[in-house]
C-alpha cells in the first residue's frame, strides 16, 4: 500500500460520483429534449401541419444519435485515461 493510496481512493470515489451525475444529466436532459419534439410533433399533427412534424421526427432521431455518440465517446475517454495514466516518480 503506497503513501498515495488514501488519495487515489478518494479522487476515484469523486470520479464515480461524478460520472454517474454526468449519465443522469445526459439521460435527463436527453429525455426533456425527446418530451420536447413529442409534443412538437404531437401539436404539428393536430393542427396539420406536415412540416412541424417532420422537424420533430427528425429532431427525435438527431437527439438519439447525439446521445448514442456522447454515450460511446464518454466510455472511449474513460478507457483512454485509465490506460494513460503515469507511474509514480519514485
């Protein structure tokens, strides 16, 4: 057990915690964005008008493909940065 294992501990429980606020935040605002262009959508139905709903649709399937990709680069980071970090200097 190193001298340094008490701080590695605690910034790895700060790193948790904060990537799991980070998750929920992307969840929560990905779900507010979706609740969004549902309704959009669901009022350029009632009212006919076609291209408010395509620009929901296609607002919906732009915002899954943002979050898949922040889901994917979130997970690369996490990988690159724990097989990139530096040995001890003594």
């Amino acid at each position: 057990m190193g001298i340094f294992q008490v701080v590695y501990d605690n910034i790895a429980n700060i790193a948790r915690d904060a990537w799991g606020f980070m998750v929920g935040l992307l969840i929560i605002v990905a779900m507010l964005g979706g609740l969004y262009y549902a309704l959009q959508g669901g009022a350029g139905m009632a009212f006919g008008g076609s291209k408010m709903a395509a620009y929901a649709i296609i607002g919906i399937v732009g915002l899954v493909v943002v979050v898949l990709i922040a889901f994917l680069m979130l997970l690369e980071l996490g990988t690159l940065l724990q097989n990139n970090t530096p040995n001890a200097l003594f």
